[in-house]
C-alpha cells in the first residue's frame, strides 16, 4: 500500500520506511548515501541518516509538537539526488 501521509498523535514514536521500486526490474539500484529531514514549518526538528536495507530507507520519528511535518528523504543514486516527502499530521 502507497502512503504519502500518515495521522498521528503527540507522543508516539513511529518507524517510517520508504521502498524504492525500479522502474525496469532489470535496474539495479545502489544507494550511494540518504539522508533525511523532519521538519516543521520552516524548523528542522531532526535530521540523520536513515537505515538502509537494500532498497528500504527506515527512520524513527518523534514530533515534538502538534502540526504538519514534512519527512524528507535525500537519496543519492548513480550521481543523482532524489527527493521523496511524506507528511505527517501530528494532534493531541
């Protein structure tokens, strides 16, 4: 199932973990580095390095506070940056 978005609660901690799909399954895909960004508004409340598991990038969240954020994957594939975002709706 494809999720671009997910509700949540204040206080829970979540793991989130994006898939890459090759186009052609022929492609083979290296990840040559990632890294991600949770933001809120225009304040970056944490940032790292996902783990990576073949073609799986997971990090564990933690908001600190109500509001939308944005998970931000950097993914650095064949000289390339990919940007992938998924938004996270944080309420009491």
């Amino acid at each position: 199932m494809k999720l671009h978005s997910l509700d949540m609660v204040l206080g829970e901690r979540r793991q989130i973990t994006l898939e890459l799909i090759p186009r052609n399954t022929d492609d083979e895909i290296i990840i040559s580095s990632a890294n991600y960004l949770l933001i809120c508004g225009d304040i970056v409340e944490s940032s790292g390095v996902p783990t990576v598991d073949g073609l799986e990038l997971t990090v564990t969240v933690e908001p600190k506070k109500e509001g939308t954020y944005t998970l931000e994957y950097h993914i650095n594939i064949a000289g390339e940056i990919i940007i992938r975002r998924f938004y996270l709706y944080v309420k009491r």
